[in-house]
C-alpha cells in the first residue's frame, strides 16, 4: 500500500487528486469540530458516556460520525442519511419494477437514481435532526421554537454538506469520497484509544503487571483480525466458464476460457449495518420508555452479563447476509447473460441446471462469509462481557475494521489501476 501510493505521488494528475482529497478530508475535520449552538457540551459528554445510550442507535450513530454525534457539531449526522437513503433505494430498485428498469437503462438512469437518492437523503437528514432534537431537549440551554429551527436546520445543512463532500471527492479527487469520509471518521478514534492504552501502561508501570498483559493481547488480537480481514475480503470462488467459437462476418470471436468470481464476502459490511441497526432498537426504547431500561439493559444490551443479546445479533447477521446476496446477486440472471454470450460452466447445461449451481455454490459462500461477519463482529462483545475494563475499553465494532481494512484495500486498487491506466513504468517493472 506504501509503495502504491509513493508511486502515485510521483505522477502530477494523480498527486493533485491526493492532494485536493486531503483538503477536502481537512475540511470535513473542521466541520466535524464546530458545535451547534444551545448545546451544553458537559451534559451531552455526560449523557453519551452512559453505557445504556452507548449500546443504543444513537451510540452506533456515534460511531460512524467520528464522536462527532456525542459532541452535536455541525457534522453530527456525518452520512449516516446518505447511507440509510443508498440502502433504501437499492431496496425499492428491487421491489418496484420502474425504478428497476430505470437502474438498468444505462448512464442516464443511474444519474436519475442518485438524484433521488440525495432528495430522500434531505428528507431522512431533517427526520434525523428533529429526531436529535427532541432526545437531547433537556441538555440545551434553549428549548424555544427558534433554537429548534437552527439546531435542526444546522445538522440537516451539515449531513447535505458531508454527502457534497463526498461527491467532491469522486469528481475531482481519488475515488470513494463517501466511503473515505467514513475511514476518516472511524480512524479519527484512534487517539481516544492511544490514550486509553496509556492510561493503562501506567498502571502497569506501577505494579499492576496484568495490564501490561491485557494490552498485548489485544494488540495481538486486533493485528491477527486484521491479517484475517484482508484474506477473507481478497478471497473469491471462482467458477470455470467456457465460451465456444462463434464466427461473426469475417472475424472468429470466442473460444477461450474464464471464470466467474464469487467473492466469499460479497455482501462486506452491510449485514452488520443492518443486524446492528435492529439490535439495538430495544436499547433505544429503553432511552423513551423509562420503565423498560431495567429488563432490557439487563437482557438486550451489548453490556448485559447474559449472551443472548450477542446470540440475536450473530443471528441477524447471517440472516442479513443471505438477504443481501438475494437482492444484489441473481443468479438466473446471470446464468442467462453467460448462455447469450455463448458461454457454459463445465459440467453444467446452460440455463436452469447453470442457475441452480450458481445459487448452491452461493449459498455456501454465503454462510462461510457469514460465519465470519458474526465472528469479527460479536467476539469483541463477549471479551467486553468478561468484565474487564481494558477489554471493554478496546471493544471495537466489527463494522469498523471491516470498513477500515475494505476503504483500505479499494483505494489501493484504485490507485493502481489509476497508475496502469497511465503506464506507469516504475509500477509494471
């Protein structure tokens, strides 16, 4: 990855890319760190360090803004409405015909399908805001109709604003503005951690030689996960494809072999964005109907002492990850682009027998890949369960390793794709 992107810094068009990325990655760091106003930032901090709002949506919100959710600044809501919107049109695309066929006429279409996409993006960004609002009313130092008219046009003007970035970024920049600002927000964690970790040495330093212990072992543990991420991401199943000869006017085409690859995580991180979403619906519930928390922080939260709360969330996502496959692989689909290109799995006749191996072969990639979402992401719960508070203080989620090792891994093939394009000697030698 290091020399990936040295070779890029070596080639002008590419390097202004870089360059105008980090700018624009700046700028969302400035905008990540100015406060809304009536905000009292010592109640909120209080507020989102309770470890019933933490294990809630709004904790998870958190999460994927970078802390900047817990601090209400101007990009509180970060593109979490970008990402609910995307999910939600690539939903209806499958469920309503006209906006299926509107995906698949080509440049045009798709163009239309991100204008829609950025409406219901405003449209869910004013819900969030309000919604916001309404749970932090009692820690803001104005309740009147004009503080809630600027706290939520300010968060709804800012989530507009990240999803603008991030489109800057695809424009001019190096590619994945969204998933890059999300990368950012994740990575920016990383001080809070560095301080945790040396709070921790300290005591260790004291006397207190466990700790010193605690600390490799996760270090040990966060390096062998990633090494296991970059492997099952690279992993695919590849299926052999042969396309007969086929002469058209004067020209043969045809007759070489291929394969088609499946890859072992093709769903990524989406079945834990989804599981994580349900699953901590009832911790949110709990936030409004008081009288719930007792049974639910003590049954259905990532704290509880009991495992069923982490059993359903591995659960839901291996549910999700066959749901996810279903809505973006069709199988007969493509066993009927592969039989009118002239082409057939070995030992397979075209059609329905093509269609049937493809889903079995993706079905049981599917639960392997599964299999290993729940593994990354509900191992860190059950250290977190121990009782130990170095492993809680460490207990990152799953989805954000999987989207820090996935932005990672994409923008280096990007880049070197960049660099071929434009025959890079240094990086073909």
């Amino acid at each position: 990855m290091l020399e990936t992107l040295r070779n890029a810094w070596r080639i002008d068009e590419i390097r202004k890319k870089l360059i105008y990325t980090f700018v624009v990655i700046v700028l969302f760091r400035i905008g990540s760190a100015i406060r809304v106003p009536y905000v009292d930032s010592d109640a909120l901090s209080y507020y989102f360090s309770q470890t019933s709002v933490s294990t809630s949506l709004l904790g998870y919100f958190n999460l994927l803004s970078g802390d900047a959710f817990s601090k209400a600044t101007l990009f509180a809501l970060s593109i979490t409405p970008y990402i609910t919107a995307s999910i939600v049109m690539q939903l209806l695309t499958v469920a309503i015909p006209a906006l299926e066929r509107l995906q698949k006429s080509g440049p045009d279409g798709q163009d239309k399908i991100k204008k829609i996409t950025r409406y219901v993006t405003v449209v869910l960004a004013v819900i969030t805001a309000y919604g916001y609002y309404l749970t932090i009313k009692e820690l803001l130092r104005d309740t009147g109709w004009f503080a809630c008219i600027v706290i939520v046009a300010s968060f709804s003007a800012g989530a507009y604003l990240v999803m603008w970035l991030g489109e800057k970024i695809d424009a001019h920049g190096i590619g994945n503005g969204i998933s890059i600002i999300l990368f950012v927000n994740i990575v920016s964690r990383a001080p809070a951690m560095l301080s945790y970790a040396w709070e921790y040495l300290k005591f260790a330093f004291e006397g207190e030689i466990q700790y010193l212990f605690y600390l490799i072992f996760i270090t040990l543990f966060m390096l062998a996960v990633v090494t296991l991420v970059v492997f099952i991401t690279n992993s695919e199943r590849r299926l052999p494809v042969q396309y007969a000869k086929r002469q058209v006017g004067r020209k043969m085409y045809g007759g070489m072999n291929t394969h088609l690859p499946i890859k072992l995580n093709m769903s990524g991180v989406m079945p834990i964005i989804f599981a994580q979403a349900i699953v901590s619906i009832p911790a949110t519930l709990a936030l409004i109907f008081k009288s719930w928390s007792t049974g639910i922080n003590d049954w259905f939260s990532a704290a509880s002492k009991w495992p069923f709360y982490a059993i359903v969330y591995f659960l839901l996502i291996i549910a999700f990850a066959y749901f996810y496959n279903s809505i973006s692989f069709n199988p007969v689909e493509v066993a009927n682009n592969i039989r009118k290109n002239g082409g057939t799995i070995l030992g397979y006749r075209p059609g329905k027998p093509t269609a049937d191996y493809i889903k079995k072969v993706l079905n049981r990639i599917t639960f392997i890949g599964a299999l290993f979402l729940g593994f990354i992401a509900v191992f860190p719960i059950l250290l977190a369960m121990t009782g130990n508070p170095v492993f809680q203080a460490f207990a990152f989620g799953g989805s954000s390793l999987l989207i820090v090792v996935g932005v990672a891994l994409e923008t280096t093939r990007d880049l070197e794709s960049q660099i071929t394009l434009r025959h890079y000697k240094g990086f073909l030698e």
